[in-house]
C-alpha cells in the first residue's frame, strides 16, 4: 500500500481550518480501511506566515490527529512557493494538494488513487464547469488560458493547483529553482504520464478568498513571462508598425508642406504623434521591465522558503538539500 500525503497550503485559515482537517483525516481514515493507502498516510499542513491562530491549530490538530503534520514557513511567501514548499518536505510516496477552503471535491482524490494505480504519474483535477464564479471572472479565466495557450506555454484548462503527484514527479520538480514560480506552467513541462479527473468545485463555506483580483493578475502576469517570451516579439513588432507609421506620417507631412499652400500647420499633428509614441514606449519599457525584475530576482538566488520549524513530521529546515536527489538516496521505485 501507498503512503499518501495531502498538502494544503495555509494563509489566516483559522475559520476554515477545523473542518478541513475533519473532512481530510475522514478522507484518509476511509481510504486506509478500504487498503488502498497505508494507515501512516497524513495531512501536511503549510502555514504561508499566517496573522492569526492558524498555526496554534495546527499545532494542536497535531496533538490530537496522529494523521495530521505541521510545517510552519518563516514569513508569508505567497502561495505557489508554500504550495512547493509543502510538496518538497512532505512524506509520502504519493503526493495530492489542494486549498484549505474545501472547494476542491476531495472524493475525487479515490479517483486520482485509481488513475496512479493504472500507470498514472501526475493526475490533474479539473473543473467541470464555473459556474460558482461570477460572469467577470469566468470570463477573465478563460481570456487567461487562452493567452496562454497562445504564447505557446502548456497548460491545463480549467486547472488550479488540486492534483495527484508520484514520488519521481516530485523529484522531478525538485530541480526546477527557478524564483518566479507558476506550478500550474511548471507540472506539465514534468513530462510522466498523466490524466484528468473532472469534479465539481464547490462555493466557500467559510473565510475569504485568498486571491483577490490584484493576486490574481500578479499570478496571470507570472504565468505569460514565465513561460513565454511572446511579449518581447510583440515588443518588435508593435515597434516596426509604429516606425511605418511615423515614416508615412512624415511624408505625408513633407509632401503637404511641399505642394498645398492652403495647409495650416496645427498643434494635433506635432503633439498627437509624440503622445503616441512615447506612450509606446513606455509600454514597451514597462514590458522589458517585467522581465528584467524576474532575471534580478533568478539571479540572487534567494531562498523561495524557509522553514521555520515542523510538527507531527521531521522535515528539513533547508530549501535544498543535493542529497535528497541523489540516486543513492532514491528508493528503489523511483530509481528504475
């Protein structure tokens, strides 16, 4: 039998926090009595820096629910980085994750366990439909995959961060360090065989969303530079149909000047073109900027996390640690 972990990362979840935990250690209690996962599976929590009572409940969930761990971060690092956090330092041979508001159908993780079990490295969940959302951000959302899709990144429609990861995806995703992380990019670049279970996303029972609309656009700008360098090109071509237009204007200009008496020269045809132009450029500059902040924060090489200490699990307060990868350390499984 397989070890399952389940890694939910936390952010000010104390209303929400004692029913996921029940629901989750159901969730285990029930796959463990059915055999499909071993009894020593658990629920990894990951507090991202929380303000409130969180990680107290953490810590005394841990206490009384031998099922359930703690890894408690330094400080708030946003969730796609206490998200990696949780699955580079969480036990197990299978790995799920999913948000604390209890959207995600966790009856599809006996989907998931089925789909490893036929083969399947990495298992994607993904929503049926949205209705749950309002028309602005269903829209918004698919506007989002689109881009996308055409910058040339891979990505799964409809997909957020609830899915099913074996051990050798894991540790494949333990050599990407790059400091800009988008998981949602980063799973299927992975490679492994995989699959899609359909569920349906349920409203938030308690607390509030995490990812408010500048969240959300902080994320959609790090999915399009991340993973494609289509603006750049854009950049050059917005830039040549500017130049055509600047010489076209200047020869009409000059021929005017040349041949029509009648012309009056106005403050629209001097001041039009330079708004227009340098607000071009500024756009262009801001775009270059976008990705000259992600080469500055790559190169320093700053930790994406730190672990500040853990509860119900003995994990590692490093961020990397080359032993773990090394092919000696591996268990036999996933070296072949």
């Amino acid at each position: 039998m397989i070890r399952l972990g389940i890694v939910v990362p936390c952010y000010n979840e104390e209303e929400t926090l004692p029913q996921t935990a029940h629901v989750l250690t159901d969730l285990i209690t029930r796959l463990s009595a059915s055999r499909k996962i071993a009894p020593e599976s658990k629920v990894f929590f990951v507090d991202d820096g929380s303000h409130d009572a969180t990680w107290k409940m953490i810590e005394a969930l841990t206490k009384s629910h031998p099922q359930i761990a703690g890894i408690k971060l330094s400080r708030n690092v946003g969730h796609q980085s206490a998200l990696l956090a949780g699955l580079l330092r969480s036990d197990g041979d299978v790995l799920v994750s999913m948000d604390a508001d209890l959207q995600d159908d966790v009856s599809v993780v006996d989907s998931m366990l089925t789909e490893y079990a036929a083969g399947k490295t990495i298992v994607y969940g993904v929503r049926r439909h949205r209705d749950t959302d309002s028309l602005f951000k269903r829209a918004t959302a698919q506007l989002f995959y689109r881009l996308l899709r055409m910058m040339g990144a891979r990505i799964i429609d409809n997909h957020a961060d609830f899915r099913l990861m074996g051990r050798a995806a894991i540790e494949a995703l333990r050599q990407f360090e790059e400091t800009n992380l988008f998981l949602r990019g980063m799973i299927p670049l992975l490679g492994f065989p995989s699959s899609i279970v359909y569920y349906d996303r349920s409203a938030r029972t308690a607390g509030e969303s995490k990812y408010p609309l500048g969240r959300m656009i902080a994320l959609a700008l790090d999915g399009i530079t991340s993973f494609s360098v289509v603006p750049l090109r854009l950049i050059f071509f917005v830039g040549f149909v500017v130049f055509l237009f600047s010489a076209a204007m200047g020869i009409w200009v000059l021929l005017a000047a040349l041949f029509n008496d009648m012309t009056i020269p106005g403050w629209a045809s001097t001041t039009l073109p330079i708004y227009f132009l340098g607000g071009v450029q500024i756009l262009c500059i801001g775009v270059l900027g976008e990705y000259a902040g992600k080469i500055y924060r790559e190169v320093k090489r700053r930790p994406r996390y730190i672990v500040e200490k853990s509860v119900g699990a003995k994990v590692s307060s490093q961020m990397r640690v080359p032993s773990e990868t090394h092919p000696d350390n591996l268990a036999e499984s996933d070296r072949s």
